[in-house]
C-alpha cells in the first residue's frame, strides 16, 4: 500500500531530526563521516522506521528482516535508526566514538547491528550468505545490503553480483547510495563507474533507479524489489553526498571531515536543529 | 591403507552432514580437489560452490553464520589465509562468528605446484586473529576428533589439513581435546614439539636417534590455540632441551607460540626451529622439497643434534 502524505511528511521529519543527531554526534568527538551519513538518510531511515519487519523486542526472530550496512562509515545514521527503533537509548549518540561507546564503524557489541563494517565491499558478500541461509530456512526474511558507491570499487563486490544471480536470491535487495562522490573526489575522478545500470544488468541482478532523497520512490522500489521472483535486485539510489547541508553538499572534503564549531552551527541553523543539542 | 587427510576430512564432513543439518559447505572451484565435493555429493541443497571468488566465500559464510548455520568454507590453504583473511579478521573473528575454516593443502603438500601454492605462514596468520582457534591434525583420527569438534563447539576454528597421507598414530579411542598436546613418544634427553606431518618425521627421528643412545621424546601439539601450556613447560623441565618442528615459516607459526609460553614462564631451555627458514619454496617431488627445505627426519635429528650441544 502506498504510503500517504502525511506518513512521508512524518518520515522526511524523522530523518531532518536524525540529520541535526547525527552531525550532533560527530562534532562531538571531531571526527567522523558526514557525507555519507547525510547521503544515505533517507534509505536507512525508510527501511528501518518504515519497511522493515523488525523488532527490538525480538531481535533474534529468525524471521527479521536483516539490513547490512556494507558502506560501514556511514555507522551514525545507522546507529540513529536504531536507537529510533528501541536498540538503545538515543542518548548513546553522545558516546560514538568514545572508549566503550558506539564504534566508528558499526561492530556487533552494538545492539541491532547484524555484521561488522568497516572495510568496504565486505558486508555485500555477508549479507549475500545471510539470504542464501535463510532461504535454505525458507524464510520470508528479506536482506537489504546498503552500498556506497566508491565501495563499488572492491573486486568482492562484483565477485557477489556474479553468485547473487547464480544463486537467484531474489530476497537480497542491495541498494546503492549513488552520491557520486568518494573521499578522494568524485566517483568519475577516481575511478569511473561507467553505466552502472548496465553493469548490474550484465550480472543478472534486476536495476531500479530512483531518487534516494525520495520517500515515496524509496517505497516503491523496495516495494517492487521485496516482490521479486528470480533474481537479486539493485536500487541505484541518486543522492547528493551531505544532503541538507547546503555547503556539504557535493564535496568529498565532508567525506571523512571533523566539523569545526563554525561549521556545525551553520549546519544546525540550516536544519533547524540547537548547536547546544 | 590410510587415506589422505583432505579425503578423511571430506568424509566426515559429509558424516557429520547426515546428521546435523546446519553444517553448509563452501568452496571456491576446488571441491574436487579438498574433497568437499564429498560433502557436496551427500547434501547438494548444503553445499555452494562461490566459484574462484575467495573474498566472497568467507564473507558469504560469516553472513550464514549469523542465521544459525554452521559453514565449513574450504580451499587451498594458501588463499584461504590470505584472500579470505579480510572477513576472518573483520566479521568472523571480530563478532566471534561460527564459521570454520578447512585450510586443505598446507605447508608443501601440493608440492609440484610450487611456492605460489605452499602455505608456510598459515598458522602464523589465523594464530593472530583474537577468538580464532587453530588445530592441526595428525592423522585420520585427529582429523576426525578435530571436524566433528568444530561442529559441535562454537567458534572461528581453523582446520589446517594436508593433501598428503600420514601414517595412524592413534585410534579411534583415542581421547584429543582443545587445548591439550600428546605425547606420542616417552624420552628424557630433548623433546621434539611438533605438529602434523612433522609428527611422523619426529617420530622416524627418534627410532633413529635412539639407536644412538639419545632418547626423545615427541610431541603432537595438534591445538595450536589454545596451547598446551602445561605440557611444554613440564617437557622443558623434564629434558631441558626442546626442538619445534613443523612444516611451517620458522617465524610466527609452532615454535613461535611454543617460546612464547617458554619465555612466559622463564622456563626457557635451549631450543631449536625446524621449519622452512624464512624462504619461499620451490616446484618438485614432495619429498626432495621436505628433504631441500631441511622438515624431514633428518632435519629433525640436525635439530636435535644441535641443541644437545647446546644443553647446560
């Protein structure tokens, strides 16, 4: 069922909240990834606070849908939906990157987090053997893996496009946050994607393409891509690297960046948030 | 006649298969070769073939682990412990998940195939990774003891097993534990620590040495990690002179963490490393290897030899 107006204005709410917590959280210990933590917002928060059959209450149901966040520095956005849905207090966002706090990248001492991140193109393939297992289980779970796009760049990553096919899980959805934008400079820069699409066509999977700011096109992609029968599907999501933040927005230097004083409060301002928060 | 150990391993890999339904079997296009396809011909829904794709298979299986399987993921030692050391590190051992590894051609075993496909840093490699235990078996009981023993334990455990055959040292009664060594020969002059193939060449060391009137005693230290403290202090106590002998980089593998306990301890007695000496290997006949590369029974006696000279 389509989602109504008032449900996505309540989402695009949420995720200017998780925004201003999130870039909160990684002033505090000035360091961090803003960029990608922005860029990928909506997706997570979709999937998480909307999407997702997932319970805090039951966390090890056998039939939860798995989410595998494989671009692992993007770990305060995630950490924001979690603590959303109950995982932890939301006041545990002060303690990232803090001795016995959340992690800069998302381990398994965190609760809800299903597969340690962090060296990139790794949690593809992971999320790939959570499918095929809980298709030998013949569960109805689904398993979104969410990609960078310059982690597009690990040879792992194209080593799992090839088995997802053979093994036709068509209940593994990757989706790749498209920002075009990677930490050494845009993804043309470095080392071009080329058709995309294409690629992903050639490897068997089925493509989508939407805008990955869109909480209505977000829920039907993932809504055709949970219905799929087959095959794997991709969502190239179209993003814009440090989305809401307008002097982030498009630039590698926010990549992997501590934001100075001046900054977040140009940041907070922009997104309605407190610098005091 | 004994079978080769990579044929036991298969085997009961696919035994353990009939009755424990959460073991999963993965390979990278050597099936034939490991002898999962042993597996694979028992329980075909059970077993994936992940192609030449290394990276992908361990990942893929740490990604299993986390839905209650057991995955066994296998191919030739040497890749295993280097293209699959990224998710050993970062997935498997860092969240402690139940994925076990089947290294199936260590040290020189698949000998003609040259440097390029001898693993001689394994040990040292999985030895490092927090959570990670490491067996190496000794024959075809061991390897059975150490199969059915990943099953039924939790934990990232690495199986390093050889393409070769090995003599029966024990039998099926024989009791093994994590943790423990044996002693597979008593003597009292210098004791011989050894793993895997270098059991048996210890073993031929000693028949001869003590035909010389040297007595020696021979240990398997078939679980690396954990190691049988005890056992290595009482056998420098008791001959007060060691050789570690393995098939194996002299660095970071047997000896390594044997003389890790001995300095610990302040039990340290003179010692000797049989092993390769920190050089790549070559393409030949296994046994002119084991003879060139000195991880042989005479280059178990060498050792010896030289730390009796060296014994207060």
């Amino acid at each position: 069922m389509a989602l109504t107006a008032e449900r996505i204005a309540e989402l695009n709410e949420l995720c200017r909240r998780f925004r201003i917590d999130v870039l909160t959280a990684i002033h505090a210990p000035k360091s961090g990834h803003p960029g990608g933590s922005l860029s990928v917002c909506e997706i997570l928060t979709y999937l998480y606070q909307e999407h997702m059959n997932l319970d805090a209450n039951k966390a090890d149901d056998p039939d939860r849908d798995r989410l595998v966040l494989s671009k692992g520095h993007a770990a305060p956005m995630l950490y924001r939906n979690l603590a959303e849905k109950g995982f932890f207090p939301v006041e545990e966002m002060s303690t990232l990157r803090r001795m016995g706090g959340l992690a800069g990248h998302p381990n398994m001492h965190t609760p809800g987090v299903e597969m340690p991140g962090g060296p990139l193109g790794q949690g593809f393939p992971a999320a790939q053997g959570m499918a095929m297992a809980l298709k030998l289980n013949k569960s109805p779970a689904k398993v979104y893996a969410i990609l960078g796009d310059g982690e597009l760049d690990e040879g792992v990553i194209w080593e799992t496009a090839m088995s997802a096919a053979k093994f036709k899980l068509d209940n593994l959805i990757a989706i790749v946050d498209y920002n075009k934008v990677q930490l050494d400079g845009t993804t043309d820069e470095v080392m071009p994607l080329g058709d995309l699409a294409g690629k992903w066509e050639a490897f068997g999977w089925t493509v989508l393409e939407c805008d990955g700011h869109d909480i209505e096109a977000l829920d039907f992609c993932v809504s055709v891509a949970d219905a799929a029968v087959g095959a794997p599907t991709v969502i190239i999501a179209n993003t814009i690297k440090g989305k809401g933040v307008s002097f982030m927005e498009g630039k590698n230097a926010w990549h992997g960046k501590a934001i100075d004083d001046e900054s977040f409060a140009k940041a907070m301002e922009e997104l309605g948030g407190e610098v005091n928060a | 006649m004994p079978k080769a150990i990579r044929e036991v391993y298969g085997t009961v890999l696919a035994e353990l298969g009939d009755i424990n339904e959460d073991i999963v079997v993965l390979d990278a296009d050597l099936s034939g070769s490991t002898k999962s396809a042993i597996f694979g011909k028992a329980h075909p829904e059970r077993f994936f073939n992940m192609g030449i794709a290394e990276q992908n298979m361990v990942a893929t299986a740490a990604g299993m682990s986390t839905v209650g399987k057991i995955p066994f993921v296998n191919t030739f030692t040497v890749f295993l412990t280097s293209l699959g050391l990224l998710s050993a590190r970062d997935q498997i051992c860092y969240a402690n998940l139940n994925v076990k590894f089947g290294g199936a051609y260590c040290g020189m075993s698949d000998a003609l195939d040259g440097a390029s496909h001898h693993a001689t840093e394994d040990i040292a490699i999985m030895r490092a990774l927090p959570n990670m235990k490491v067996i190496v078996p000794s024959d075809a009981a061991s390897t059975r003891w150490a199969t059915k023993y990943a099953v039924d334990n939790y934990g990232p455990m690495y199986l390093r097993l050889s393409r070769d055959v090995y003599p029966d040292l024990y039998t099926e009664e024989t009791r093994f534990e994590l943790g423990k060594g044996a002693v597979v020969r008593e003597g009292s002059d210098v004791t011989v620590i050894a793993c895997g193939l270098l059991v048996h060449k210890a073993m031929e060391a000693a028949e001869a040495l003590a035909g010389k009137g040297v007595s020696v005693r021979v240990v398997d230290m078939y679980s690396i990690k954990p190691i049988d403290r005890e056992l290595i202090i009482k056998c420098a106590r008791e001959t007060g002179a060691i050789v570690c002998a393995e098939e194996h980089n002299i660095f970071g593998g047997l000896g390594s963490a044997v003389s890790e306990v001995l300095a610990y301890e302040g039990c340290g007695v003179p010692t000797e490393f049989v092993g390769i000496q920190d050089t790549f290997t070559e393409s030949a006949p296994y046994n002119e290897l084991l003879a060139k590369y000195g991880v042989d029974a005479d280059g178990v006696i060498a050792g010896v030899e030289k730390v009796l000279k060296r014994k207060k």
